[in-house]
C-alpha cells in the first residue's frame, strides 16, 4: 500500500520534471529540472532496493553529469536570447502523434505480456536483501562481468582524452 | 500491488517524452538532456526487472549505461564547445556546414 | 509504527536544533580562536566575554534590507542559498554521534539512520552542494560573483575526487560502507583507520579544507579578491543560509574524519581492561571531543596559513592529492590481498 503511493508519487514527479525539462524556456531552468529528474529517479532506485544504485545515480548523473552540462550552459548562455523557434508547430504535431504511437504501443506491450499467466503470480514481492545489495553488485562487477568494467573504464579514459582535446582553444 | 508492468510503462513514458524533446527542440544542449532522459527510462526498465528477478545483473547493466552516458555527455559537450567557438550558435538548424 | 516514525522525527529535531546552535557558535569561536593567535581578546562587549555575540549576529541578518539585483533570475537566486544548505544539514542523517543510550527504559541508537551505503551517501550529497555555489553566482547577473562561482566550483568538483578515493581505501580496509560498519571494524581491528592509513587521513583532511572553501583554499571567497565570490550580492537572511551552510559543511566533515579515520565514539584502546575508567565519559562526549578538536584544528590552520593562487590550487588538486590518492589505493589494495 505505501509501496503504490510511494510509486505514483515518483511516477508523477518524475514524469512531471521531465516534460518541465523538453518545455522551459530559459536552459538553466531545463537543466536545474533534469537534475530534479534524476533525484527522483534514484528515489525510485532505493524503493525498488538497488541502494547502490541508487547512489552511483545521484554522484554521478546528478552531481557529475548535469554540472558538466550546467557548466557548459552558462558558457553559452552569457548573452543570448532565449531560441527562437522556427515554424515550431509542423514538427511538433508530427513529433506527438510519432509519441503517442510508441507510448500506445510499448504499454500494449508491457500490459498484454505481463496479463499471461506464467509471469502474474510473482508480482513485485520483496526487493533484494539489504544488506547484500552492495555485495552482490561488487560480486558480479568482479567475477562475470570483468571484461566490460575493464573496457568501460578504457572507455572512460578515451572519452577524457577526447573532451580536453577537443576543449583546447587551438584546436 | 506494483508489478514491473507499471515500471515499463513509466520506462516507456519518460522514453517518449526524451523522444519528443529530442524531435521538437532546436537547443542543441536540450536535445542532449533529453537524450540522458532516454538513457534514464532505460535504466528504470532494467532495475525493474532485476528487481523481480532478485538478480542483481539488471544493475549492473544500469551502471554500465551510465558510464557510457557519462562518456557520452563529455564527448558531446566537448564538441558543442568546439563548434560554439567557430559558429557562435547552439541551434541545430544553423548547424548545417556539410550541406550542399 | 512508532518506532519507525516518532524515534526519528525527535532525533532528527534534536540533530537540526544541536547543529544550528554549534554553527552560531562556531562562529564566534573561530573569531576568539584568530583573535587569541593574534594576541587580542576577539568579541568581547555583548554578554561576558562575548558569548551572546551570536545572537546579536543573527539579530543583524534578520533585519537586514533584502536586495535582489536587477535583472537576476528571481527563482534560482532565491533557490541557491537553500541548495546549498539543504545538502549539508541532510548529511547528519547518517553520522554516528554515539553508540546507544538507555532512556526511558528503551535503547535508542544516537544515529538517525544507518543505511549500507552510508558513506556513499555523504559523497552524493556533497555532489549536489556544488549546484547552489554555481547557481548563486550566476543567478546574481553580476561579473564577480560569476567568476568566483565558477572558481569555486571547479575547486570543489576537482577536490571531491581525491577525498572519494580515501573514502575506497577506507572501504577497503573496513569491508562495509555503513558508517556504524567502519566504527566496529576499528573497535575489531583494536586501531583507529589514522594509524593505518595516514596517507589518506591527510589527504582526506587536505581535500576537506578545499571542499568547504576555507583557508588556505579560500581564494573564492576571500575578502581581498573577487569582492566575497559567489555570495556578494546576497544580503541579509540569504547570506545568513551560506553562512550557515559553510560552518554546517565544517562540522558534516569534522564528523565524516573522526567517523572514518579517528574511531567514531570509541574511547581510545576500546578494548583494554585496565582502561574500563574511561567509560564514565559517555560515546557521544568521546565523539563531540573528536570533533571539535577537528574544528580547531580548521581555525588553526586559518590563522596560520596564507592563501594558495588559484592556479596553484588546481595544480595541488590535480597533480598532487589525485595521484597521491591512486597509489593509496593501489598499495592498500596489495597489502591487503598479500596479507589475505
């Protein structure tokens, strides 16, 4: 019962600060709701029991990520107007009917598949053990999935490389 | 009762509110962030999911995303910046040297 | 249910009400402190020796004129000096001020929460503190505050990670991320984490000293540069929230180093006999002594330091703490799988 409300809750901020996100008109408020965002996303990391997660999301999306992109907003934004839109509304209708479409379809989908009787019975009963979520998520970082954490973090180190690159002023 | 139904279905309406904002906004800096809105959805499909399953591979795929995303967002920064400096526009309509 | 909700709301009212009294008079301590370093007496007009001085400090922020500049964006300038403060009083959620008391028949534990990712938790809120600096100098539609904002930010981002890294190597050496977890693994490993990883309790107090933009790493904010940074255009109860939120960031990492690296609300030798005297001092006490000879030891340094450039800065940030930090972590790490 409390599970439901703390879902609908979430759902609707999380949804709510994202439209505020593709809708404000000044790019600092876009990005102050992005980070808004991502808060109530890692809340909704915690209540389905990926505490870890649930962390990592707020170090580094919330407090990495997004001031990367605030930074680089008020790198840009020092005079300029706020876009002006060009012939705004052709695009947008399309762009609507495209989403409805994609919404209509992906929660037929997840509806019909989750109605089939094989998958009803466990329904969302108790996250994972507390205490164990770290342990378990460090286990299969380590053991399983070596080979993609080695990789991701060449991936990081080349990402680096390429940002101050091409941040240089002499490029 | 929440099932994982419920999370795909917010999974699913966040993704498409990222796609609109991808399709409709001109800011190039906003199509980013709704590109991390994208990567969001998809992160909150797989917890879901491994969080019924009690298997914690989900999240481990989850933060693989985010390092991705993280890469991701400082490459395309960075070559945002570098075009700011030559073209002084950040509107993907005037972004258009490789047209004929 | 009452457990769950009652027990929390009174410790978490009494954690806010205790913190914002220390800060008010971490204020005036600190000014006492610098005053006694330059042989002279400090505050001593208002009260005896000046101990009512903070009252009369925050009687002046309340009645003080409350300017907006022109053209500042409304919203996020009144935003910022809350975001600021808002990560560094949550932060005291999962700080251990002692082990357990015995009131009213019941046992309460004197922490508010233990969650298993405690210390992970302090580094995501120190993360979100960074917003309000950014958004507050550049909310203010002025060119100092800007420019000290974005100094100050990029000082704090570059020094938060090699303060994490300490945090992996204490991670590693304790084996939980609880906060409660890495005081029982120093009161079963009979050591305070200080004595066996000393490279990294300096390096986390160094990276402390930048994180909460106090001397000799406050160049963002001094008086004889920039104006005063990101807060110059903020007057009145405004400046009074950055103000508050500094000296509650102080005592958040005060608390964080005596936790990690200094035995928490352990009495020193826990586990020897003959020292069962030392009990009569409560944990909490044992706590609080921990960390206010932390907090002196900020001042100390205060008084005694010049400031650093700001491209110097940086360059101990980067070049120096960062790698420091890495091989901490390398060294810890093949020690411990050497050892077993």
């Amino acid at each position: 019962m409390s599970e439901a409300i703390a879902f609908y809750t979430l759902a609707a901020l999380i949804l709510g600060f994202a439209i505020l996100v593709i809708t404000a008109r000044s790019t600092v408020h876009s990005v102050l709701f992005l980070v808004a965002n991502f808060l109530f996303v890692a809340a909704l990391y915690a209540l389905l029991g990926a505490q870890f997660l649930a962390v990592i999301q707020v170090v580094v999306y919330a407090g990495g990520i997004v001031v990367l992109y605030l930074f680089v907003v008020m790198l840009v934004n020092l005079k300029r107007p706020p876009e002006v839109h060009k012939d705004p509304h052709r695009r947008s209708r399309l762009a609507f009917v495209m989403a409805c479409v994609l919404l209509a379809e992906i929660g037929a989908i997840a509806l019909w598949g989750y109605a089939r009787p094989a998958m009803t019975a466990t329904a969302l009963a108790t996250p994972m053990t507390a205490s164990q979520n770290v342990e378990q998520v460090g286990w299969l970082l380590y053991t399983t999935y070596l080979v993609p954490f080695e990789v991701a973090s060449m991936l990081l180190l080349v990402a680096m490389v390429g940002a101050i690159i091409l941040a240089r002023r002499d490029l | 009762m929440i099932t994982p139904a419920h999370y795909t279905v917010l999974s699913a309406a966040l993704f498409v509110i990222g796609m609109i904002g991808v399709l409709v906004r001109r800011n190039i800096i906003v199509i980013f962030m709704s590109i991390e809105l994208m990567l969001n959805a998809v992160n909150i499909n797989l917890v879901a999911y491994s969080s019924q399953l009690h298997n914690a591979v989900g999240q481990v795929f989850a933060i693989f995303v985010i390092c991705v995303a993280a890469a991701e967002a400082a490459i395309g920064l960075g070559i945002i910046l570098a075009f700011y400096r030559n073209k002084e526009t950040i509107n993907i309509d005037e972004m258009n040297l490789m047209r004929w | 249910m009452v457990e769950t909700l009652v027990y929390p709301l009174i410790k978490i009212v009494f954690v806010l009400t205790g913190v914002l009294i220390t800060v008010m008079y971490l204020v005036l301590l600190e000014r006492k402190v610098q005053a006694w370093v330059q042989v002279r007496y400090g505050p001593m007009r208002v009260g005896p020796h000046g101990v009512l001085q903070p009252l009369a400090d925050v009687l002046k922020l309340f009645v003080k004129e409350d300017i907006t500049p022109v053209r500042a964006d409304k919203w996020v300038y009144t935003a910022a000096p809350i975001i600021v403060l808002v990560p560094a009083l949550i932060a005291f959620a999962v700080i251990p001020f002692g082990s357990t008391v015995h009131l009213f028949g019941q046992t309460i534990p004197l922490y508010i929460s233990d969650i298993n990712v405690g210390l992970l938790y302090i580094a995501a809120v120190a993360s979100i503190g960074v917003y309000g600096i950014i958004l507050g100098g550049w909310s203010s539609n002025s060119k100092y505050p800007l420019l000290g904002s974005l100094r100050s930010s990029a000082q704090l981002i570059s020094y938060e990670l090699a303060v994490t890294m300490t945090f992996v190597t204490v991670i590693l050496i304790s084996g939980s991320l609880s906060m409660v977890g890495i005081v029982e693994a120093q009161r079963k490993g009979h050591v305070w984490f200080a004595f066996l990883q000393p490279l990294a309790c300096v390096i986390y107090f160094i990276g402390a000293l930048a994180e909460t933009n106090r001397a000799p790493f406050d160049l963002p904010e001094a008086e004889q540069e920039l104006v005063a940074g990101f807060h110059t255009e903020y007057s009145g109860m405004r400046f009074a929230l950055f103000f508050l939120a500094e000296y509650a960031n102080m005592i958040v990492v005060s608390s964080v180093a005596t936790t990690l690296f200094f035995g928490g609300w352990l009495r020193p030798f826990p586990n020897v006999a003959a020292l069962r005297f030392l009990d009569v001092v409560p944990s909490w006490a044992w706590f609080c002594l921990k960390t206010f000879g932390l907090l002196y030891l900020f001042m100390w340094i205060r008084a005694t330091f010049p400031r650093y450039r700001y491209d110097q800065l940086m360059r101990i940030g980067w070049k120096l703490l960062i790698p420091l930090a890495i091989a901490n972590i390398l060294v810890t790490a093949a020690v411990k799988v050497i050892l077993g």
